[in-house]
C-alpha cells in the first residue's frame, strides 16, 4: 500500500527497499523512481521517447542502431524498474515481442498503478529471478537482450558470471544484441571484469560510457554492447558523440587496453559489483 510523504512524493515498501515515486519537477507527467534512495528509472507518461538517464540513452542509440527504423524486435528485458525502455521500444518499434523480469512484485504494482505503461499485449512483465528466467528461455529467441539487474545500486553476483552471460548468448539469435549496465568506480576491477566475460562467450563487442568513468575519475555507468557479428560501431560513435550525455566509445584495441588483462569470472567467484561511494545519489527521502 503506498503512502504520500509530502503532497508530491508516493512512497512504498516493496519486497527489495522501500520505493519513492518523485515526480520530475521540470516536466510535467514525469517521474523518478528510487528504491533506497537509487534512482532506478525515469519516465514520461506524456512521452516515452523522452530519455533522462545518460545510460537508458546510450540503450535507446543501440535499439536505434539494431534493425532499420521502425523494424519490430523481439526483446528481453532483464530488470523491469519503471519500464523506461519497454516504453521507449513500444513507441519507436510497434509491434515488437517484448518481455520483461523483475524479481520484485510490489514493485511491479506499484508501477502498474502510478505509472502504468501501455497496454499493449506484446508487452508483458513477468516476476522472477533474472537468471531463472534466462535458463528457461528457448534458444536463439530473441533480437536483444537488455541486463540492467540492481539489488539497491549493485548488480547480484550470480548474474555477473560467464555460465549467465553463456547463457544470454545461448538465447540471443545469431545475429543478436546483448546490452549490459555496468555500474563501476575507480579502479574500474568489475566493468573490465565484465568486459572480459562477456566477450569469451560474444567476442564482438563495444563499451560506451563517459569519459571521466572510463578515465577511473568517478563512479558511473557504463554499457557493453556485445554480439557475434559486427557491431554499427561508427554509427554508435557518431551517435554517442552527438548526443546531450556525450560520451565514448572503446572497441578493438582501446577495449583490449581496458580489460587489460582481467580474468572471465565464473559462479564459483563471482562477486556482486561495487556498491557506489557515499553521497552518490545524495541523501534518501
């Protein structure tokens, strides 16, 4: 049961923390959802093509990118938050298959019925674990495959190994899309760790990110795109450089120098992703 804190706040406890609905003070009829104080998603009801959050943009450039203009996608969305790119991919795809896990099913109602998305019947939210549903998903069933899997602000480890990248690359079709969020700071041990486990398994890959977090001068998000056939990466620079959030683009030899070295991590090591500083998201509500 949700509860107002303030005229403009909606808080509730769910399964994973306790969730605030905070609505944009800039733009009508949008909204940010936190939980513990992270900010998980940002969405507008009055336009999904509208995109806050520098990595949900960096996302959105590779469902551009993917398959021309307008092509349908059949997608798996691994973490549900507020639906922002399920939305995004309804209003630029119609018709696309989209499903989407999210672990946490008071979350999904209660952004059923402060946020609810389009009812569209390709588009529909399944509750369970990430890695489960992966495991039970048919070989080469879908175009794209989005990870964007938080406990808080930290990725859980049994979705950081190479036996579940495996298996995103078992249910990717050939031609497929692997999109991960990787939240990192200084040194930067997890995302190359990332990078290298990712690619034993998809060995066509890029990461985009800002150019101070790929630098190791603060903690941020960075994307893996990741596949078995090239990938448009001059298009994805173009469209990075360009963007409000510019942003780089390694590939080739500067992710070669990125990973440098690091291992392919395994479930037997694996280890959730770093949680942020202190004061990163500010002060919770």
């Amino acid at each position: 049961m949700g509860r107002k804190r303030r005229s403009d706040l909606i808080a509730a406890k769910v399964d994973t923390g306790l969730a605030e609905v905070s609505p944009d003070p800039d733009r009508p009829r949008s909204y940010t959802l936190l939980v513990d104080g992270a900010p998980q998603s940002h969405v507008d009801l009055a336009d999904p093509t509208h995109l806050e959050f520098e990595y949900v943009r960096r996302f959105a450039i590779v469902v551009d990118l993917v398959a021309p203009s307008g092509a349908p996608l059949r997608v798996l969305h691994l973490g549900g938050g507020a639906l922002t790119l399920p939305r995004y991919v309804c209003a630029t795809r119609p018709g696309s298959t989209q499903r989407v896990v999210e672990i946490d099913a008071a979350l999904v109602e209660l952004v059923r019925r402060e946020l609810p998305w389009p009812a569209d019947p390709r588009l529909r939210v399944r509750v369970g674990d990430a890695r489960a549903v992966l495991g039970s998903s048919p070989d080469a069933g879908y175009d794209l495959i989005v990870a964007d899997v938080f406990a808080g602000a930290r990725t859980p480890a049994h979705l950081t190994s190479v036996e579940f990248a495996a298996e995103a690359a078992r249910v990717l079709r050939p031609g497929g899309t692997y999109l991960v969020n990787i939240a990192d700071g200084p040194p930067l041990g997890h995302a190359r760790a990332q990078v290298a486990t990712v690619r034993s398994v998809l060995p066509e890959a890029c990461l985009i990110a800002d150019s101070a977090v790929l630098r190791g001068r603060r903690y941020g998000n960075l994307v893996l795109v990741a596949g078995r056939t090239q990938l448009p990466v001059a298009d994805l620079i173009r469209r990075t450089a360009g963007d409000w959030f510019p942003g780089r683009v390694l590939y080739g030899a500067d992710l070669d120098r990125f990973a440098g070295g690091a291992r392919v991590v395994g479930d037997a090591a694996a280890r959730p992703s770093a949680p942020p500083p202190p004061g990163t998201f500010g002060v919770a509500i």
